[in-house]
C-alpha cells in the first residue's frame, strides 16, 4: 500500500507540473498526427515529464504499432484513476496476446509486467512464465503453489504460452486447470495479472470454453506479422547485434540483396505459425552456412577471404543454373535409366527457379510455382530414389533448408480418435519443415466411393490447411501412388489438395520399356557381379516383358526378384557340374525358354487329343505366322492380332479346355505372364445395387491381367439396367492402355445364337432394347433362333463417350459399331436399327458388307425421285393405294407439317437448343416429352419410364446436348453419306417392319428399292420406338425373317457352323 501511495504522489507530482506546464504554454498540438506510437510516447515524455523504462524498451521494438498503442491506452487510463483517486485493485489488466511465433509476444509479456509495476498497477514484479501443456500436467495443486509463489514475491504476472493447450483435449487435466484459473483471475484481481499468449485460430476455441473470458481478459492485444520492411529492419539489427557491427555487406544493408532476404522470408506471412524475428534467424543462419561454405572453399584455393563479409551468393544464394553444374543429385537422376517425362518435368521447374531468380534480382514478383508434388507410376519405376534426389536439388539451391527425406504411409497420419488425425499430422508436418516429406501409397488418404471416412477426411483438411503453395515455403510434401487410385482420390477429396500438388503436372513414372528393362538387366547383373550369354538375356526380357502385363508390375523390384530366382538355379547348376563361373545362362531365367521356337508345332500338339478342333487350330496357327511377320517388319503386334474371342456351345464342350490351350499358344509367344485361365459367369460382374457394376467388372479385369478371362453365360449381358452397364464398361476398359492386349477375353455361350447388333437412335437409347432382350437370347424353342445382343450407346449418346474428332459422320459411326463387334470376337453378325440406327445399319452394310451379314430395320427411309413421287400421287388420285399405304402417305404428311421443325433446328443450330438442354432437365424433358408422346401408337408411358429415359441423356458421359450434333455433322454438312446409304445396296439381305406411327411410312414396295429384301411386315399398331412399344411383333419378326422357312435362314446357318 505504502508503495502504491508513493507511485500516486509521484504521479500526481508530475501530473501538476504538466498541467502548469501547459497552461503556461497553450500548446496547440494536433493529436491527429501523432500516428506512431512512438513519438507519442516522446511527446509525452517531453511535455508531460512522463517516465517509464519498460515503455522506453518497448518502442524500441520494431513494429508492434497496435501493441504499443494499447501500452499508452493502458498508461493513460492508470494515470487519470490516480488523478481522480481511484484504486487500482479493480482494474482488470489480465490480457491475451494473439499472433504467430516471433512476433515478440514473450518479449512483450514481459515488458508488461515491468510496465505494469513502474504505473504503480500492480505491487510486485515477479515473473513467471509458462505453457499450457506444463500447467494440465502440473494439475490444480502444481497452479496453486506457482501462483502461491508469485503472492508471496508481492505480486506480478503469471504468462501461459501456447494457453490453447489447456483445452485441447489431449491433456486430460487442462480443463480442470482451466476454470481453476478462471475463477483465480477475478480472486487475484490487483495482486496477480494473467497473461495468455497464442496462435489466434486456436485461441478462439479457447475462448470458446468459457463465455466469462472476455469479462476477465479485457485486453486483447493482436501481433501482427512483420512487413517485409519491418523484416529488413530485424535482419540488420540481428546482424549488427551478433557481428558487433563489423560484418560488411555486399550492396549495403539497405541493399538490394538483404531487401531479396527480406521478402523471401516475408511470403509466409499470413500463413499460420509463419515464424517472423524467428525465420529471419533461420535466413540468417542459411546465409551463414553459405558463407562457411564460400569460405572454406576459398581457403583449401589458397585464398584470403574476408570473414566479416556477406556476399550476394551467401544472402540470397548462387543462381540456380550455376548450382545445379556442380550438382550430384542433378547428374545422377540424369544418369538413371527411362523417365524421359520426370526429367522434362524437374527441368521445367528448375527454369521456372531461374526466371524467379531472375526476377527478383529486377525487384519483380516472382511467378507461382510449388516445391510440393505428385508422383504416379507402378512399383519399381524410382519414385523414392527421384524423390531422394529432388530433394538434395532443392537443398542445393536454397529452396529447403535441409533436403533429408523422410517417408511416411497414411497409417503415420491416422489417428484412432477423432482429433488425433489433426494433431498427428500437424506433428509431421512441423518435424519435416525444410525436408521433403513423401507419402506413399498417398491414395490410402481416401476411404473409396460411396466412404466417408472422418479420420482420414481430418488428414487432408489438416494437409490443405498448413501446407501453402507459395515461393519460398520452406517445405516439400510429396504424394505418390499407383496412378489410377491417385487420380480418384483427388476427384473425390478436399478440392484444395489439387491446387496445393499440381495436380495437372503430376511426375509420372511409366512402366519401363523393353529397352529400359535391358538396361536395368545390365546394371543389375553388373553390380551382383554376374554376365549372362546373349540367350540368356533374350530369356530374361521375355520373362520381364510377360511378367508386366500383369498388374502392379515391379520394373526394377521385377529385375531383382529375377535375378535372385536365376541365382538360386545357378546354385543348383553349380551343384551338378554344369556351370561357367558367374555366368547365368538362359534356363536359369526360365526353364521353359526356348518356347518361342517351337511355336510351330506346338498348336497340333496342343490339340492332338481333341476332335473336332480344326478351325481353332488354323486360327491359331495363322495368328501365329502373322506374329512372326509383324515381328520380322518390326511393327506393334498387339495392335493386328485379336485378344478377344467368342466361344458358342452347352455345357461340357471343352470351352475351359479350349481356353487354357489357347492362354498357352499366347504365353508361348510372349503376351501373357501366365499360361492359366480366371473363369466366371456374367452374373459374376452384374451388380444388384446403382454404382457396384464398374468395380466388379474391373476387378475380375484386374485379377486377370496377364492371363485368360473366361466369361461363361455371355448371354446374360443381354438384359437391361445392371447388364448393360456390365457390358459397357467391359467394352470400354478392353480399350484403355491398361488392358488392351495384355489379357484373352472369351465369352462363352449359348451355340448358334446370332450376334444382332442393335442400334438406337435420337430420342432413343440403348433402354429400347431391354424389352426384347430376354426373349432375344433365351428362346422356348430350339427350333426358334436365339441371338447374342449387343445393345451399345452411340457416340455422344448414354454411357458412350463425347467424340472429340470433328466432322464425324456416318461413315466413322458405322465404323465405331464395327470395331465394337470386332473387339467383343463377332467377325460376323447382323443388325437391327430404327432412327438413326436405321442410317447406321445400313451404313454398316453398305462398308462393311463381308461381316454384316443381314440388316433388319423398322423405318424405311427412301429418297423420293420425281418418279417415284408422281407414281404415288398418281395412284392415290386414282384410288389405287391400299389403306396401309394411304395411311402411311397422311402419317408422313403430317409429320413433314408438324413434328419435324426439331430436325431443322437440331441440324442448323445444334448449339442454340444444347444450351437449354444442358441447363435445364425441364427443358430436356419437354423436348424430349413431346417425340415420346406423338411418335407412340397411344403407349401408356409411366413417369417412372419418362424419367429414366430423360435421365439416360441428361447423366449423359458426352453431356445432354452432345446428342444432337449427330443432326448437324449428317445433315447439316454430310447429305452426301445419307444419299449413299438411300440407294440400293445390293448382296446384303434386308428386312423391313413397318409400324403405322412411325414418323415416315413410305409404301411397302419402296422397300425394294434399298436392296435384297428377304422379310417384309406392316404391322397395324405401333409407332417410332417398336422395339420398346411392341416388342413382340419385333421379336416374332426377326425370329421369322431368321428362321428356318426364313428369308435369312442361309445367314442363320452360317452361325449354326461357327
């Protein structure tokens, strides 16, 4: 108390000769301009005879300006409560200190205390600092005795660094310490300031425990993060501090390259946990292991270098191209074998270095670019090895401060409670700053569609939150994973995370070539000490190359695990005698090697005990010869031998037989890994619920990579929902890099069934057929013909995807449904199509006339010659049409005058109506809605139908307008195809059904004008859609036109043979 009078009178003292003072004087001074605080604090030390040596040390800070701005609010109000007599045991001077690290919050804590007691606020000056972890272990008790000694000093401040830790949940003992010290704060009040300290994020959900806080802790004061120029100011004070003002600097302090130092440091800021005085530090401890460096290179050079000097490649580092002449990571990631595309890649990036360089040597802002990257690529390809030497590259040039590589798996950042995931991983990522930190099998981040997986969500969000990507960020992360997965995962995750990793310039690590396999081998058998004979290698590589179509394919790992397998047989060899000293030859590889050259007997063997297998030798033995010629010429085999194939027959035939002796012909000539058959049924890759289709279907794929995939009941594909989406993706994997050529696809079924391609057309889909599909391949009857229905979506259509080519016309449709039944192993079949299937089928027959045998169609759509039109109108003035005919002419008639203003549209200005379509599903629907209804014979349509056609075209993989170009390539610009196909194509057998709502109902004898017809039927009910409306009558047609008394029975019994 005694103390407390004396700082009153003290201070009243003062106050009565500043008072007196200004009265004498009338100063007009201008408050308005006293801006920085620290003149303000001059003014009052001129005018007012204020004094106070903790304010003094204060403004001595550099920055700080609101900090220093609350210090005089604070002096300013203590001073007028001892003026107007007012004690201070009731003012509240506990206060939290906000910012990132190195902003001086400690520094200040401490100043206030000294602060606090030279005001006469509090009556000690004792000091104790603290954490929020050090104090939820201590517990209540451990609170109570170190706040026991501060009253026992007299007083002062108690500072709790990082306070958030106090609820954060990993302590268990916080909380309790937490509202023990709330309650203390207001106890305490006038003897005992709190003072919290922290990141501010953290420090709102630490305020958040208890709504008393703000009432308790009035003062808030915010640390903001330094100026570049602020940053300047630190770096030379560090400098003079440390150096006694004796180290030279190139340029001069206020220089150039200490302005570079600066701003380097400076593009963390904003970045929580951005360090400040403390990265400047570090900077400058960076540019003192340069100059280390510098020096003792010029010592062992005989030179004498000045230690006190700091030139401009030990503050901002040499250029980036000079560094990486002398640079051993960069010459042996160009020593290592392939990765063409990686070290385009690093190249790229280390000229992006210099141009930054470049430009902040013209003070410029530098261009974006991130240190953080993705790798993709199989096992073995030197993900880890290019990852080591990336980041020995970085070091080199400065971009990290350290360059050691560390690996981790998502399990290291998985915790097993939710919150443990966040504070794990921020762990990492605080112990790899200035590393490179590689994750691996980094898609294990994901939990997989339809997942939701919190512990792993939390990983990501954590991973976006702290790692930046800006220039300068002393950190590099890197995630590498198996390319397909990767790709998912970032589809499906946090969207940040493709924005910090470059996600459009991953490195990719492809599979090794034969010649980078060689390679390999040689380096491989030289460092194990071994030769090999010119056989043997040939034997090694054919062993590598049928072991990579098998899937996760080891490259490097494939070549060592062979060679220790070929060391192992040497031993036995070694054993019998029969060795030359360190030198595997060709069996040692594979006992079976010279396989190759016995090819040519080897399909007759194969077969010899099996009767009736004529045909599929000769098939097999011609692949065979056409392989030796391909391969003499040099050329890509697996592009002109076929990998697909179609096996007919019950139960019991050999099929399985059949195959294996088939995978062992393939795997003698090298294709496959693996002489062995994977066997399953077509319900096996049928799903019963939306979305678990695909990934049965690529997972049996996947399993049989590398061997023969005998699919049983092929048949069963031809049904609707679930089997077609079977289908399509089947077709449409069999096509990707992955799979083309590196598996035997066989579907097996039902003998003699005609394969009948069915094509859609607009406003119809692949879902037409899904009414006839049952009865198309599964018939009561063996007496009736069953078929093999392919029912696919038609490019820009369904589930097929957008065309990317431009004037894609009739021609390349026909030739994509040809290519399809060629890939699916049908080297013959027929069609059926309406709509544009109907342009389509004939197209096909019309180009590809030795493989389609037959084309059905139900729209005729024949060009009407001036003859032809007098002839009609002549017969019906005369009464000479029949009724079907009569009726046909006033169907067509009206669909000219009122339903077919779409087709000029669609084929003029396919954009203008695709922007409603693909905005809208309403507008989709009503222009879709109206075809459906005026097209039909009456059809009762349910909403439940309405909706699933309408959804087929607006989830459309091509999108919902992408249809419709379909008008404006055909008609709008290549009238010249539909005229080929409306002329008589002759050798192809043709039949026609006739619905009487169909859009165009020309007279039946038209019909023999288009080519050979064989089957003709008029129906008298049904319209545009037959196969959906009145799937009977279709059935029963194409069962007839087919039959035995068929006008197409010839081409049925060709597939009878086959």
């Amino acid at each position: 108390m005694e103390a407390s009078k004396a700082a009153a009178s003290k201070q009243k003292s003062a106050s009565e000769k500043a008072q007196e003072k200004n009265q004498q004087k009338q100063p007009s001074t201008n408050y308005e301009d006293l801006d920085l605080p620290a003149q303000e604090w001059e003014d009052m030390k001129r005018d007012d005879g204020a004094r106070n040596d903790a304010l003094d040390d204060l403004m001595g800070l550099i920055g700080l300006e609101s900090v220093k701005r609350e210090f005089l609010s604070v002096k300013t109000n203590v001073d007028i409560k001892i003026r107007q007599g007012v004690a201070l045991s009731d003012t509240r001077l506990s206060c939290s200190l906000l910012g990132n690290p190195g902003t001086g919050k400690t520094t200040v804590a401490r100043i206030w205390g000294r602060f606090l007691t030279g005001i006469g606020a509090i009556p000690g000056d004792s000091f104790k600092e603290t954490t929020g972890s050090k104090l939820a272990n201590m517990g209540v008790k451990g609170c109570e005795d170190l706040l026991e000694q501060i009253k026992e000093d007299g007083g002062g401040v108690l500072f709790i660094d990082e306070a958030y830790q106090l609820s954060s949940g990993n302590s268990p003992g916080g909380k309790a310490v937490l509202d023990f010290l709330l309650a203390e704060v207001e106890n305490l009040r006038g003897k005992v300031v709190f003072v919290l300290a922290g990141y501010s994020k953290q420090m709102e959900s630490f305020f958040a425990h208890n709504p008393g806080f703000p009432s308790r802790f009035p003062i808030t004061m915010n640390f903001e993060d330094y100026t570049d120029e602020e940053l300047l100011r630190i770096l030379k004070r560090q400098v003079n501090r440390k150096y006694n003002n004796q180290m030279e600097i190139e340029d001069g302090p206020d220089g150039l390259y200490f302005r570079i130092a600066a701003r380097r440091v400076g593009r963390g800021r904003g970045k929580e946990g951005f360090g400040n005085a403390r990265s400047i530090e570090n900077c400058l401890a960076r540019i003192e292991k340069r100059q280390a460096n510098r020096i003792r290179l010029e010592r062992r050079a005989k030179k004498s270098p000045n230690d006190f000097l700091f030139t401009k490649e030990d503050i901002i580092g040499p250029e980036p191209s000079l560094s990486l002449q002398s640079c051993k990571a960069w010459e042996k990631m160009n020593e290592m074998i392939g990765l063409k595309e990686v070290k385009e890649q690093v190249k790229i990036l280390l000229d992006s270095l210099t141009t930054n360089y470049e430009r902040e040597l013209a003070e410029e802002p530098p261009m974006e670019f991130t240190l953080n990257r993705v790798f993709l690529g199989s096992p073995g390809t030197g993900k880890t090895t290019v990852a080591k030497l990336y980041g020995e590259i970085l070091g080199t040039l400065g971009l990290l401060s350290n360059g050691e590589l560390v690996i981790k798996t998502p399990a290291d950042f998985i915790g097993s409670a939710l919150g443990q995931s966040e504070s794990q991983t921020k762990g990492i990522l605080a112990s790899t700053i200035g590393k490179v930190l590689v994750i691996d099998e980094a898609y294990g981040l994901y939990g997989g569609k339809g997942v939701t997986d919190p512990y792993k969500t939390s990983v990501v969000d954590t991973i976006v939150a702290e790692v930046q990507n800006v220039p300068g960020d002393d950190r590099c992360v890197i995630l590498i994973g198996y390319q397909e997965q990767m790709e998912e995962m970032f589809q499906n995750v946090n969207p940040g995370l493709s924005r910090r990793f470059s996600v459009d310039t991953p490195f990719v690590f492809e599979d090794f070539d034969d010649d980078g396999l060689r390679q390999v081998l040689d380096l491989k058998l030289k460092d194990s000490g071994f030769t090999t004979t010119g056989e043997g290698k040939t034997a090694a590589l054919d062993v590598l190359i049928r072991e990579r179509n098998r899937p996760n394919f080891g490259n490097g790992g494939a070549v060592t695990n062979l060679l220790s397998k070929a060391k192992a047989s040497y031993q036995k060899r070694k054993a019998t005698g029969k060795f030359k000293r360190n030198q595997l030859e060709a069996e040692d590889f594979d006992e079976d090697f010279d396989r190759s050259t016995r090819t040519e007997t080897n399909v007759k063997q194969l077969f010899q005990d099996d009767i009736g297998r004529e045909e599929i030798i000769q098939k097999l033995e011609n692949i065979q010869s056409r392989v030796r010629q391909l391969k003499a010429l040099g050329m890509d085999v697996k592009e002109e031998i076929p990998f697909n194939f179609l096996f007919r027959g019950p139960p019991g035939t050999g099929k399985t037989t059949t195959a294996r002796k088939m995978g062992k012909v393939y795997y003698d000539m090298g294709f496959l890994s693996k002489a062995t058959v994977e066997e399953c049924s077509a319900t096996d890759l049928i799903a019963e619920y939306v979305g678990q289709t695909g990934p049965k279907v690529q997972k049996v794929l996947e399993k049989s990579l590398g061997r023969v995939l005998l699919i049983d009941e092929a048949y069963r594909f031809a049904g609707s929902g679930f089997a077609q989406e079977a289908i399509d993706e089947l077709v449409g994997l069999i096509t990707t890099p992955k799979y083309q050529g590196k598996l035997i696809i066989i579907l097996a079924g039902r003998p003699n069934s005609i394969p009948l391609l069915f094509v859609h057309g607009w406003p119809g889909s692949f879902v037409e057929v899904t009414k006839i599909i049952q009865s198309f391949s599964e018939p009561k009857s063996d007496d009736v013909p069953s078929f093999h229905v392919v029912a696919p979506s038609l490019p820009n259509f369904g589930f097929s995807d957008k065309v990317t080519k431009k004037a894609f016309g009739l021609k390349q449709y026909a030739e994509t449904m040809h290519k399809l039944m060629l890939k699916l192993g049908y080297d013959k079949y027929v069609t059926q199509g309406g709509d544009w299937g109907y342009m389509v089928t004939r197209a096909i027959s019309l180009y590809y006339p030795d493989h389609c045998l037959a084309v059905h169609v139900n729209l005729m759509s024949v060009r009407p010659t001036p003859w032809r039109a007098f002839w009609l109108a002549a017969r019906y003035y005369l009464g000479l049409l029949s009724e079907d005919e009569q009726n046909g002419l006033f169907r067509s008639l009206w669909y000219l005058k009122h339903s077919s203003g779409y087709m000029i549209l669609q084929s003029t200005k396919p954009n203008t109506i695709g922007f409603a379509l693909a905005d809208s599903p309403v507008a989709l629907l009503a222009w879709v809605y109206e075809k459906l209804q005026e097209w039909t014979d009456e059809y009762p349509w349910t909403d439940q139908e309405i909706l699933e056609w309408i959804s087929i075209y607006y989830f459309s993989r091509a999108g919902p307008a992408s249809s419709v170009t379909i008008y404006y390539e055909l008609i709008g610009k290549q009238r010249d195809e539909l005229t080929k196909i409306a002329e008589y194509i002759p050798n192809v057998p043709l039949g026609i059904s006739l619905f009487p709502k169909d859009v165009i109902v020309p007279p039946k004898s038209w019909g023999g004008y288009l080519g050979p017809v064989v089957f003709h039927a008029t129906h008298k009910k049904g319209g545009h859609f037959a196969a959906y409306e009145c799937p009977d009558e279709l059935v029963g047609d194409l069962r007839q036109m087919f039959g035995r008394q068929g006008g197409a029975a010839k081409v049925a019994r060709v597939f009878e043979s086959t």
